[in-house]
C-alpha cells in the first residue's frame, strides 16, 4: 500500500520508513511530491494539541492530494518547569519565532542550564486519512516516548538535520546520549511502538470490512 507521510521532514521519513516496512507500506513525503511539480499547501497548525494539529494537515494534504495521507504532531513537556515554559505543541515557536536547528539547539540547552538536566517526554498523535469517510486517529499513552533527559551538552560529534534536540537527549536509563543508542533503538525513539500499532489495528478492521 502506498501512503503519502504528511511531513517535510527527512529524518521523520526514514524512521517512519523503517518502523513501518514490516507492514508492506511504501512511504512517500512531501518532498517527493514537491519533486514531482506538486505544489504542498501551507496549513497553520494552530491546534492546542498533537491531535488537533494532526488532524489539520492530514485533512488539509489529503484534499490537496486525493490520496491516502496521514500527519503526525508531537508535544514536548517536561518536569518541574513553570507552566509558561512548557513547549507543548510549539516546540520550535519560541515568543512567536519559527527556530531553526541551531536556535533550537541554543534554546533548549539553555533551559538545561538554567534548570538542571531536565525530565522529558514527548506526547504524540497521528490522524491517517483513507479517504472523506474514513478518517483513524489517536493520541494514546503507547504513543509517548519514555522519559528522557534534556542536557545542556550537546553530542560532541553528531548533528542530524531536522531531529536537532536529539543531540542533547539521554536515555535515562543508560545515560547515553540518543545518537549512541543501537540504530534500533534510536528509531524507537524516534517512532514509538503506539504508531506500529495503530496501522496493524486500522488495516485489521480495513480487513474486516472486506
């Protein structure tokens, strides 16, 4: 079955590639479609949650597209932060400002410094448009990543373009930074198991509707 990723993002789309191959999926992105002549629509993403922002562009790329789509939106929240800091679905829009990478990099590290290492998790949701009448969607704790701690040192040798907070991310567990973590794990990391699973419970009722 080929899908349509609703995501710019390259990093996002190889590590949802390789956590869905299992599935038979052929993915495709944004920028496969820009490369094609296609023209991607701007969609706010003014949403208060993941859900209600993976909904927006899911809905939005599959009118533009007429072809199975889904999105996916993320969270970050950490601990013991005042309750302004909190990123919540802006995670790159700072005091109104889109980030880049490395203002991302500044800021993050920033609040690490000023905080202690800080307590993290992401919450996560997906909205897979089929077609207008069928719309799946979720936002479930098998989505959220575990919780991982946010430093102020960023990795001494790897950058990846578009994942730029996972330079300064540790697992909690081993106090590695995520980029020494086994290529395996660090794709879970990226894509949790709760998307995998979401997909395997939509095409068993697909199934079952035959």
């Amino acid at each position: 079955m080929k899908l349509l990723y609703g995501t710019g993002n390259p990093a996002k789309l190889d590590a949802m590639k390789r956590r869905l191959e299992k599935l038979g999926i052929e993915l495709i992105g944004l920028h496969d479609l820009k490369a094609e002549g296609a023209t991607i629509p701007v969609v706010p993403e003014d949403g208060n949650t993941p859900l209600e922002n993976a909904r927006q562009k899911a809905v939005a790329y599959y009118k533009a597209f007429q072809m199975p789509v889904f999105s996916c939106d993320s969270g970050l929240y950490f601990d013991g932060v005042p309750e302004e800091i909190q990123p919540g679905v802006h995670v790159r829009t700072v005091n109104g400002n889109y980030l880049s990478d490395e203002q991302m990099l500044e800021y993050y590290s920033s609040l690490a410094k000023q905080y202690g290492n800080l307590t993290a998790r992401y919450k996560n949701a997906i909205c897979f448009v089929m077609d207008e009448n069928r719309i799946y969607e979720a936002m479930e704790p098998s989505m959220e990543s575990e919780q991982f701690i946010l430093t102020d040192t960023p990795h001494s040798a790897i950058r990846k373009k578009g994942f730029p907070l996972d330079s300064i991310s540790m697992d909690r567990k081993t106090g590695q930074y995520f980029y020494d973590l086994p290529a395996e794990k660090l794709d879970q990391v990226a894509v949790e198991d709760g998307f995998l699973e979401f997909f395997q419970r939509v095409f068993r009722g697909e199934e079952d509707r035959r």
